[in-house]
C-alpha cells in the first residue's frame, strides 16, 4: 500500500486562531501517472470544535495483484487547530481500525488489528502536535492552517502518524509562488516544501490556503484537488 505521510521539532508556542478552515473536495491520488484512487473530504466547525472527515478509495498493485482499500478517517480538533480525538477505519479483506484520545495527560491509542487482536499504547505527546496519518491527504490542508497560524515563513512541528504508531518532526518552508501543473492546467500557487526524516514533499495552495496539489517526485506521487 502506497503511504503518504510525513514527519521534525516541536513548533513554537500557538499564535492566534486560524483563518475559517471550512472546506470540502476531492483529492485525486496517482501513482507513476496511473490514478490509484480518491479522497473525499470535508472540514467544518461544529459545537466549538473542528471536525475533519474523508472517505478514501484505494486501488493499488500488490505482489502482482490488484488491491482495493476502503478507509474512514475523523479528527477532531480544538478551535486552534489543537487535536482531541481521532478515529480510522479500514474495511475490506484486511480490516483493521484504532482510536487515538489525545485530550489526557498521555495520549492513548486502541488498536485492532487485520489478525484481530487488540492493542492499546500510551504515548507521550506535545499538546501541539501534528497527525499526518497514512494516505489520509486532507491533514496537509490543516497542517498548511497550522503552518499559517505559526507565522509562515520557515516553522517546525512535531507530528504523529497513527497507522504506524510513529512519532516524527517535519519542517515546513514556503517558497517563491510558481507554476505548476494541476491536473492538466497550469496555475500560479503557492509553494510550500515539507522535510521530514526520510522524504521531501512539495505542497501547492491557493491564494485562500486550500491545498490543490502534492508531490512526492521520489516516489512517483502526485495528488491533485478535481474541479
């Protein structure tokens, strides 16, 4: 299974909140040129929280086999863009799913596994903390709202991949706006470059902060937002 995901030093303390971080869509995932599946979004306010949700839809090529992934993602997260809660889910002939509580002193995180089994860890985590779960796009777009709520420029995260149990850092840098290639159009974005311990990701927003395209050129991904 393709994995997107990223990972460096907590940032610095909270600025004020976010621009609306509101948004819906559909992202586009291809591999080598060859599309191999979708997300579907939505982020909304609700009851003095964020919520942020997306269906994905994966068809990949395993071992000379084709696989179909089919997961659900939510996070939960404060006004400033502080994460609560996080649910995923993956159905299917490998079914699997965790819950992640990070609203305690410790966070915790159930796990259960394609064999079955249950799982639970205690992690110690930065309240601020980053999740960038495997193949779940959209929490590029509320890392982009927290890169703007830090001040742009050049910041550093902590960030957290659920899927994997793996806590990380990540760098985010924004460059000079450029053109480049969406989905066969060009546009005009800003751009922004992602380090982390073992890949460079290159994000394209538009002038409102929503994410329209990210690459992985290493690996041969691309994932574009469909008009």
């Amino acid at each position: 299974m393709i994995v997107l995901a990223g990972l460096v030093a907590s940032s610095k303390g909270l600025a004020a909140p976010p621009a609306d971080v509101k948004d819906r869509g559909v992202f586009v995932l291809s591999l080598a040129g060859k599309q191999i599946g979708t997300e579907t979004f939505e982020v909304r306010s609700s009851k003095g929280q964020i919520e942020a949700e997306a269906k994905v839809e994966l068809r990949v090529e395993q071992g000379g086999k084709t696989a179909e992934f089919k997961t659900s993602a939510k996070l939960v997260l404060t006004p400033d863009l502080q994460a609560q809660t996080y649910q995923w889910s993956q159905k299917g002939a490998q079914s699997s799913q965790l819950e992640m509580d990070l609203r305690g002193a410790s966070t915790s995180i159930r796990y259960k596994t394609i064999s079955g089994e249950n799982d639970t860890r205690e992690f110690q985590l930065p309240r601020d903390v980053i999740i960038l779960d495997n193949n779940v796009i959209h929490h590029y777009q509320l890392a982009l709202a927290r890169f703007r709520q830090a001040g742009g420029g050049k910041q550093a995260f902590s960030a957290f991949i659920p899927q994997q149990a793996l806590p990380g850092n990540l760098i985010v840098e924004e460059k000079e706006k450029a053109e480049t290639d969406v989905g066969g159009r060009q546009e005009k974005l800003r751009h922004l470059v992602v380090t982390t311990d073992n890949a460079q990701i290159d994000l394209w927003a538009d002038d409102h902060d929503r994410l329209q395209k990210i690459s992985i050129p290493a690996a041969q991904l691309e994932v574009v937002r469909k008009k």
